[in-house]
C-alpha cells in the first residue's frame, strides 16, 4: 500500500505529463461478463465487507444487466437469505415517486399549519442494524424522473432534496437507509437474441450508470448454470414430507439441455423462439433458465 502511495504521490509532484495513458495497452480490469458463479462470488463478496463494517461514506452497490429469465432476482434473492440478510426487492417502476422523494402532509404547529414529508414505508427502517439486501429489480423500466430520484437514495441513502426539523430533538433529520444495506440493480437490454420485440426498457444515462460501484453482464450460460443451480440437490416440502431429489431441474430435461449445447453451443438451449402471435397482441419469449425450471416445477409436482 506505500508502494502505491509514493507511486500516486510522484505522479502529483513531478506531473502527470510524464505519464501519459497507453491506449493499446491492456490493462488488467474486472471482465463485464459475468457467469453464475462470477455472479454469486460478487454479491457475497459484498456481503462480508458490509458485515465487516468495510465501506467508505457510500453504500455497496451493483448492477446487472440480462436477458430475461437469466435468474437475476432468484440469484439476488437465494444468495441474501443465505447470508442471513434480509431480502428487500422494489420494481420501481410501480412505485409512486412520492415514495422516494417523502408525501407532504400537513401537520398542526401552534396556531398555523406546516408541511411535512412523512418517511417512506417501502423502504427498510432508519436505523436498523441487520444487513439489508436492497433489490432494485427491472430498474431500466422505471422512467428517468423515477431513476433521478432513486439514484439520490443509492448515492446517499437519503430520500429527497430537503431534510426535517426535528422539535424534540431540536435537530434536522433525514430518512437514512440502514448502515448495513447493499443495493443491487437489475434490468434487461432493449434487444434479445432470436426476438423480433423489443423490451420496454429506458436507457440509463452515465452520471446514473456512476453511481453503482460496478455494472456485470450475466449471459445466457448452459454450463455454468448446470454446475451452479440445475443439477444441484434439492429438498422441498410436500404434503408435510421432506422430499429430496438429486437435481433441481429433472434430469430429462438437463439431458436435454446438454444434447443442444454439443450441437449448437453454449446458449443454444435457452434460445429456442416461444412466440404465440405477436403481431395480435400475443407474446413473444424464448426457452429462458427460467423457462426450464417452471418446466421441471410442473413435471416436479405432478409425480409429487
């Protein structure tokens, strides 16, 4: 660390003329790509420094972009109740903008009136000291007024633009997202292989892109799904039994899955066209990781 100190603090004295950037050079960066286990190291990875107390004035952050059906929110989701923290998912896009900025309400003060923003309900309480995984799921639905105002709370973990004065405390004060929080964010591209439609998506601009710490591309990835999720064992309830079977997803369908992948690759299986009469209102899909799995819920259940 004093290496890289001196080294910073020679750039300052001597100028940084002396160090100009090599565009053709390739400098050793964090991938954008991510798989499923690139992915489940990351949040963790986030997890631990915030049970250690690890930050600086800003809270931990992430965004991941993907198709849809990857399995971003069960990802999110499974890997949180794991470590113990709880699971906090917001579609912001369906949410009230009052809700992050503060609803004004009136409230009596002696003999006039004064307007107040009450605290959001939607939102973990101040001041709790559990670690909070906060979801902003399918983030790029949400119109840019409803971004901006979010983008205050991932930044400062504050809502709106004005604090309140506190009587009894005699103090102003600000809701304030809890110590321990991590926010993850999550959204689809415009465009998806094999899709005529297009996802109703808004694009981020670059000052709301800064604000997460670091942005990853979780991908369509058979292998890496297999490995991480679909061939693992899994223990469910039914009918007040313990069942436990030898993989999440039946093994007819992984054989499947794996047959598609030598002939056509790595993505294959989870690009096969679902469409059902677009053009008259109807839907349009492919056989995401989410696909495959509702198929083997169903096939679970049924021999249940």
């Amino acid at each position: 660390m004093k290496d890289i100190l001196f080294d910073v603090q020679a750039k300052v004295n001597f100028g940084f003329d002396k160090f100009k950037l090599d565009k053709e050079k390739k400098y050793n960066l964090q991938p954008v790509e991510v798989d499923y286990e690139d992915f489940d190291t990351e949040i963790r990875r986030l997890i631990h420094l915030t049970k250690k107390g690890r930050k600086f004035e800003i809270f931990h952050s992430l965004f991941v972009f993907g198709p849809a059906g990857v399995g971003k929110t069960e990802m999110v989701k499974n890997i949180a109740e794991s470590e113990g923290c709880i699971y906090h998912k917001l579609e912001v896009q369906k949410i009230p903008i009052e809700e992050f900025e503060g609803f004004p309400y009136l409230q009596d003060k002696k003999d006039k009136k004064v307007v107040r923003l009450a605290d959001p309900t939607i939102l973990p309480p101040d001041g709790d000291d559990r670690v909070w995984i906060l979801h902003l799921d399918e983030f790029n639905k949400a119109d840019s007024e409803k971004m901006a105002a979010v983008m205050n709370l991932v930044l400062t973990g504050e809502i709106g633009g004005s604090a309140d004065f506190n009587e009894e405390t005699g103090k102003s004060t600000k809701y304030k997202l809890p110590e321990k929080t991590i926010i993850i964010g999550s959204g689809n591209f415009k465009t998806q292989e094999h899709l005529e439609n297009l996802n109703l998506v808004n694009s981020m601009d670059t000052a709301t892109s800064e604000r997460f710490h670091r942005a990853v591309f979780l991908d369509y990835n058979a292998s890496s799904w297999l490995r991480s999720f679909a061939s693992k064992e899994y223990k469910f309830s039914f009918e007040n039994k313990e069942m436990l079977l030898t993989s999440r997803v039946p093994p007819i369908i992984l054989y499947f899955i794996m047959d598609k992948m030598l002939e056509e690759g790595n993505k294959a299986p989870f690009l096969i066209p679902i469409v059902t009469r677009p053009d008259e209102g109807g839907s349009e899909r492919t056989t995401s990781p989410r696909s495959w799995t509702i198929v083997g819920d169903n096939m679970i259940s049924s021999l249940s």
